[in-house]
C-alpha cells in the first residue's frame, strides 16, 4: 500500500532501520528477488522465494507487462515496528515502489486468513504497476482497486474481505467521490474499509462492463502517459464522473434495503431473540421486586 505515510524522510529513516536490523538476521537471495527476514522467519523467507517465481508469471499474464526490476522484501515478526512505518494498525503489508521494497507484517498474515502468497501477491501487483505507470497517471483508487483485483480481491487490510462498510453506504448513499480517492486514502478506520471496498468495486464494475480487455486497456493507455480522464475516456467512452455515476447506479440497483435485510436475517433474528430475552428477564426481575414489596407491606401474618 504505497504513501501510507506522507513524511518521506520519516519512513526513509525507518525503512533503512529496520532493513538493518532484519540484515542482521538474515538475508536469502532467489531467482528475481531479496528477501530480508527477522529471526527466526528463516522459513517464511524461503517460502516466499520460492513463491515468487509463480507469482511472477501469473501477474505478468495478468496485466501483460514484464517485472523487470528486482523485489527486495522485508518480512518483520515486531508488530509495533511494522506498524511505526505503516501508520496504521489496520494493515498487515504496504510497498514503496521507489525502492522496489515490500514489507510485511508476517506476525499477522501467519495468524490470519490473508496468507503470505496472497499478500505478496497483492503487493507485487502494487509495484508492477507503478513499474509501468507514472506515480500522478495512476489514481489510487485505480492501483488499490487492479491489486485486489490480481489478487482474488484480497487487500492489505487484516478484514479486507468484510464488504458491509460499502454495502451501508450505498444504503446511506454516502460514498466516498473518486476525486478524494486519487492522491491517497483517509486516515479513519470507517472511511479507509470504504475506500479499498470502493476500489475494489469499481474495478470489478470496469471489468463487468467493459470487458477484461477495456480494464487492460485503460492501463496501457495509462502507461503511454495519458492523464486519468483521459484515459477513461479513450478506453471505455466516458468521462470519469460518467463512469463514477454507472457505477453508483448499479449499487444501488443490487443493494437494497430488502436485499440487505434478507442477507442479514439470521443476525437480526438472533439479535431480536436476545432483545426480548433481556426484556423477559428484566420483566420477572421487576414481578420478583414488585411481589416482595408487597410481602413487606402486609408485614408477618397474625
């Protein structure tokens, strides 16, 4: 997840720290790839070089362009020193594509359904495409949306796969606009869940309109240097607000009040249940009260 943090300097300074201390432990060079570990992640280290070179051929076939430059990636096991450097205890792995540089908290993809190869994958993807595409012609919507979409939808985030945060705002009708989305993600937990859902909506919005070939496309177009809307506009004949707009249109069309209701039934069944199961309770509790009062009130029998 490229500029999670906005101080360069800062995450320079950690990065060089922490790729120091990992050298210290361990390093193991593969076919295409450096991976720096901390002990003793030895064997996630190996795992991941011998991951990389089906990773490799699969995101290439995917997007159609080569990986020709060398990962280097940092598998910590400190969680606070990864989340100093990711800015946000959310996310489990980010990239910094100037630096070709992938670094993952192996503590938390170990212990969570987001594997190592599927995060690694994810973020390849990240670099792969800032490869190819000039940092100010790739909105980030558009990076975070392809990566999930590489990578069988999986994101950085530990719940990325919890799609509720979209599915109650397209019932609020309180989306987050692309144009706040093109440079970076908000901070706020809420708002951060509903960008990469957003991102990843759209894309495979793009993808069921336009065909695979009109996604791959408006990256090629990307990579020739067109600008964003440009872009859009050359690959799939419409401006981006126009898209922004179908794809809006379509949401609500399948998210429903009635379809949300119906998906969510057994949870709002049982959260009745035990509503009126703390009403009963609390009912016989009062009856309890209310008979020894009037136990007191009529005071020992004669």
């Amino acid at each position: 997840m490229p500029r999670l943090l906005r101080h360069g300097l800062l995450l320079q300074l950690l990065l060089c720290a922490a790729a120091a201390q990992a050298a210290a432990a361990g390093v193991i060079q593969g076919e295409g790839i450096t991976v720096h570990y901390e002990k003793p992640l030895g064997g996630a280290a190996r795992e991941v070089v011998d991951l990389y070179p089906r990773l490799k051929s699969e995101l290439e076939a995917s997007l159609g362009w080569d990986m020709d430059f060398r990962p280097k990636v940092l598998l910590l096991r400190d969680g606070e020193t990864f989340q100093r450097m990711a800015g946000n205890d959310l996310i489990v792995a980010f990239a910094s594509p100037g630096r070709n540089l992938i670094v993952i908290d192996y503590s938390r993809t170990a212990a969570h359904p987001i594997t190592l190869e599927t995060t690694l994958r994810h973020e390849l993807a990240h670099l792969l495409l800032h490869r190819h595409i000039k940092g100010r012609h790739l909105p980030r919507w558009l990076d975070e949306g392809v990566s999930q979409w590489v990578s069988g939808g999986i994101g950085e985030m530990v719940s990325g796969t919890d799609r509720r945060v979209l599915k109650e705002a397209v019932l609020r009708r309180r989306f987050i606009p692309l144009r706040a989305l093109t440079v970076g993600f908000p901070a706020e937990e809420r708002d951060l869940r509903l960008a990469y859902e957003e991102s990843r909506s759209i894309v495979e919005f793009i993808e069921r309109e336009f065909g695979t070939r009109g996604l791959l496309d408006l990256l090629g177009r990307l990579k020739d240097g067109d600008g964003p809307e440009e872009a859009v506009v050359k690959s799939l004949s419409v401006s981006i607000a126009e898209l922004e707009r179908r794809w809006h249109d379509h949401l609500l069309k399948r998210i429903t009040w009635f379809s949300y209701l119906s998906n969510n039934i057994y949870g709002i069944l049982f959260t009745l249940a035990a509503l009126l199961t703390v009403i009963a309770f609390l009912r016989l509790l009062l009856r309890k009260r209310a008979y020894r009062d009037e136990d007191d009130e009529e005071g020992p029998g004669a």
